[in-house]
C-alpha cells in the first residue's frame, strides 16, 4: 500500500522507485555485460582449454625461426632430444593421464599425495645427509689443523 502511495506522489524525488530503476537497470548491464563476455570468451574456458595449443605453436616458431637446430651453447644430449622434446612430453602426459584416468579416484588421489609426500620428505632427508657430511668434515679439518 505505501508503494502505491509513493509511485503515485506529484514529488518529482521519489527515492524507491529511483533504486528499483537503478537496480534494474544495473542487472541489465550486467546481463548483458555476461552475455558478451561469455559469447566471446566463455568464461574463460576458451582460453584455458587452448593455452597448451598457444605454447606449442610458440615454440613451433621458435623452432622455425632457428631452423630446427638448437641453440649451441646447448649439451649434445639436449640437442639430441630437440626436435622430438614436444612428443616426448605429450607421450609422457598421455601415459599419466591414462593411468589416471583409469584407476578410481581414491587410487589417483592416493599415488598424488605419495608423491607431494615423498618429494618434501626426501628433500629434507638429502639436507640433513649433506649437513652431516659438511659437519664431519668441519670436525676433521678442526682436529687435523
């Protein structure tokens, strides 16, 4: 009843009926602002999905502009595995990914956590050792001099 009695008042401010047309007007622009961003750009998803295509022609033209040899301050070894580096790396992702995706999820997400595990824990382990070794050698060059 107070909004009937508001919308029809003669006062040329009428605070309620401002909002509601700013807010309405406000969804409008953004609907419309998603529709565009999401027909050009689809969230994103376009981008993210064709990221892997972007580097890889990058580095197609990389190859091209060098004439598919590798730059010579390069190791033999690496210059070796140059030009078959890219399938290499996707024959390796593949094999991870099928392997992934094959097993159950508990399995995927156990083998994961073993390697974000083993990896810190192995870090650290290396550390100590190298931190005895410096010691000991600390210790005989003390007791030698």
């Amino acid at each position: 009843m107070e909004g009937i009695l508001i919308s029809s008042s003669p006062l040329k401010f009428q605070p309620l009926m401002t909002s509601q047309r700013f807010a309405s007007t406000l969804t409008k622009r953004r609907k419309q602002t998603t529709v565009c961003c999401d027909y050009y750009y689809k969230g994103g998803k376009v981008v993210d999905e064709n990221m892997v295509v972007l580097r890889k022609r990058i580095h197609e033209m990389k190859m091209v502009e060098r004439n598919y040899e590798p730059p010579s301050h390069w190791m033999q070894w690496e210059k070796r595995l140059y030009c078959g580096y890219d399938a290499t790396i996707c024959d390796a992702l593949c094999i991870l990914q099928t392997f992934l995706m094959n097993s159950r999820p508990s399995v995927a997400f156990g083998t994961l956590l073993l390697v974000f595990v083993s990896v810190p824990v192995s870090t650290t382990f290396l550390a100590f050792r190298i931190l005895d070794i410096l010691l000991w050698l600390i210790n005989g060059a003390i007791h030698v001099g």
